[in-house]
C-alpha cells in the first residue's frame, strides 16, 4: 500500500512539473454568465481564451515560456469599444495564480456628451504573495499618488512646471521603493515601463536632468533584456529621454492577407512603385478613416505618378478591420496585420496612422504629409 501511494504522488509530482502551463482561477462576484477573455500582450489575437463566469469562477492557462504581460476583459467591452479596453494585468508566475475581482456596469463616452455601457473591474485582489500581488500594490499606490491630477493641452505648460514635477519625484521614489523590495526583473521592468507611460513623463522635454539620471540608473540596473512587448517599448521611451536615434527603420518583409484572403509580398508591392507608402491604421483613428475617404478620388492620380499607398491594418480583432473597409469603400491594396509585434518593431509603430515612403529600391524616403495629394511633391 505504501508502494503504491509512494508511486502515485511520484507521478503526481511529474506530471506538475511538466505542466506547460499555471492557472489563473478568478473569483468574480456580481457577473454570472458573463463572458470574459485572456490574451497575452503582443500574441495574435486569436490565441486568446474565451470563458464565461460559471458559479462565481473562471479559470485562465498562462503558459510557462511567456514573458508579457497578460489581459483579461469583457468580450463586450472589445466587440463594442475596441479603443477603450478596461482590463486585469496579470503578470506570468511560476505558479498557479489566484484573485478576486468585482464586475460592474459602467458608462463610457463614445462621442460627443453620448454615452453607452460598459464593464469595469473593481476591488482587484491576488491572493497569491507572487509578482501580481506586488504588480497590484505599485499600481494602488500610484493612482493614490496621482489622484486629482489631469491632463490639459491647454494648461499643460503650467502643469509641467507647477503640478507634475511632485507627482514625478514621488513616482520615481515609489519605483525605488519596489525595485529593492524586488528580485524579479520582469516586474521591474513592468513597474517601471507603466511609470513612464503616465501622462506627467509624457513631455521628454520637460523630464529634468536629475530624473534623466534616476530613470537611466533604474533602467541600467535591469539585468535582462526580454523580446517582450513592455521592454521594447521601455527600451524607446528610454531612447527619446536621452535623445538616442535608434528609430532608423529599415524595409523589412512581411507576407499578409487582404481582404479576399489573398497573400501578398510587400517587398514586391514595393518594387513595382517609384514610391510606396506603407500606411499603418484602424479601425477606431479618426484621422485615418477621414484620409481613407480623402484618398477615394486621388488614388487613381498617385498611382498614375508612379505612387501608392498601401493600407496595413492593425487592429486587434480583423473584424474591425473587416467592418471599416466595408464602410469606407476601400478599394486599393488593403492588408490585415493585426497585433503583430515583430512588425510593430520593425516599423517603430506606436501610433496611427504610422506612414512610412519607401522608393522602389526599398529606401527610407523622408517626407512628411497630410493629404494624398501632397505626396506628389515627392
């Protein structure tokens, strides 16, 4: 009897340790039946996990090799509100991971004075004393620390010189405070990556040479260098600090789909124009849907100049991108790219629209414009 309980918990134990993932069990009041999702930052989208809340619960897989940091949301927020996500982080561990969370029913402006529904996560608690817990605590602190604080166009001089400077000093304290509390470089680097995407470190300009200083010392001391989503883009944010130009894009090729599903090289869509233009959007930019509409009666004037525009799309879900193609009448060479890190870096996409000229001989052209009709200056 002894043999076989001693064989048992043998197997048992093998079996945990070659697991390939953890699970993240939610306890969630006030949402039976809702349906909620997981995705991991920076992964195509259709990998994620879909669950609905079954007797209070619902249980997520993180897998073990990821480093990024993890989503979780309402599946009505991304169907109606695809540029407005409230989520849960959750950051990888090497165990199982354990919270509690609130659903409630909120509004959100959608336009103008007009507002619609929308789900948020409240009281969010984990359990576990792992890098969520410690993640969550940096996180309360520093909405307390910024409360009452905004941001205005409009004032934002006088914000930079008056307001933000205290906020900044007791932000960057708090990110000392947990990076001696903490061995885990990962939530380093998250902790300090959420930091500096706050509206007060906005302004590079207005960061002084003391917090220059402060931020190259913490980010210096981060021994690892993950192919991650919130390195990389911590990794640019301390490049425009300290003024390095590391944004020198070069053409890299990519394979993508358009509309009817056909695959297209860009490196050939490239080579047949004297100039091409490879313009990154969504479905939820104002300013691009407004230029997709412009460029219906000048394309066929770029593209007897030797010029087109090629449209990549990337929004999180192709049914965005599907619905918006339909409703602007696109009719040009249109591709779907989705949330494909690789190409994000390569391209330094950070925001829409991301326009990048490249000749036929697939060379940097710099040239900035507005309107179609400007690129025949070039």
């Amino acid at each position: 009897m002894k043999k076989i309980i001693l064989i048992f918990l043998v197997v048992f134990i093998s079996c945990n340790k070659n697991k390939e993932f953890n699970e993240i069990i939610c306890n969630v009041e006030k949402a039976e039946g809702l349906e909620l999702v997981y995705s991991i930052n920076g992964e195509d989208f259709k990998k994620r996990q879909i669950q609905k809340v079954k007797n209070g619960k619902v249980i997520f897989k993180s897998f073990k090799e990821t480093t990024e940091m993890g989503y979780i949301e309402s599946s009505y927020n991304l169907d109606k509100y695809n540029n407005q996500r409230r989520v849960v982080r959750v950051l990888p561990e090497k165990n199982s991971i354990n919270l509690n969370f609130n659903i409630t029913k909120d509004s959100t402006e959608i336009d103008s004075a007009i507002f619609a529904p929308i789900y948020s996560f409240k009281k969010i608690v984990f359990t576990n004393n792992g890098n969520n817990k410690k993640f969550q605590n940096y996180y309360d602190k520093k909405i307390n620390i910024s409360k009452g604080i905004y941001f205005s166009y409009s004032e934002r001089d006088s914000l930079n010189k008056y307001v933000y400077p205290e906020i900044k000093r007791k932000l960057l304290n708090l990110y000392e405070e947990k990076f001696k509390e903490s061995k885990n470089e990962i939530l380093k680097i998250e902790i300090l990556s959420d930091m500096l995407k706050g509206f007060v470190f906005e302004s590079n300009e207005d960061i002084t040479q003391e917090e220059r200083t402060k931020i190259n010392l913490f980010f210096n001391k981060i021994k690892i260098k993950p192919n991650n989503n919130s390195f990389y883009k911590l990794q640019e944010k301390i490049n425009e600090i300290n003024k390095i130009d590391k944004n020198k894009i070069e053409f890299t090729e990519f394979i993508l789909e358009d509309i009817n599903h056909q695959k297209h090289e860009l490196s050939k869509l490239v080579e047949k124009n004297e100039f091409t233009v490879l313009y990154f959007w969504t479905a939820g930019c104002g300013p691009c849907r407004s230029f997709n509409k412009k460029l219906k009666s000048k394309n066929s004037i770029l593209n007897n100049n030797g010029i087109e525009i090629i449209h990549i799309n990337v929004d999180l879900q192709k049914k965005y991108w599907e619905k918006a193609t339909k409703e602007d009448s696109i009719f040009w060479t249109n591709l779907y790219a989705g949330k494909n890190l690789v190409l994000h870096k390569k391209y330094n996409i950070r925001f829409w629209p991301t326009k990048i000229i490249f000749n036929k001989n697939k060379e940097l052209i710099d040239f900035e414009f507005n309107e179609p009709e400007d690129l025949l200056k070039l």
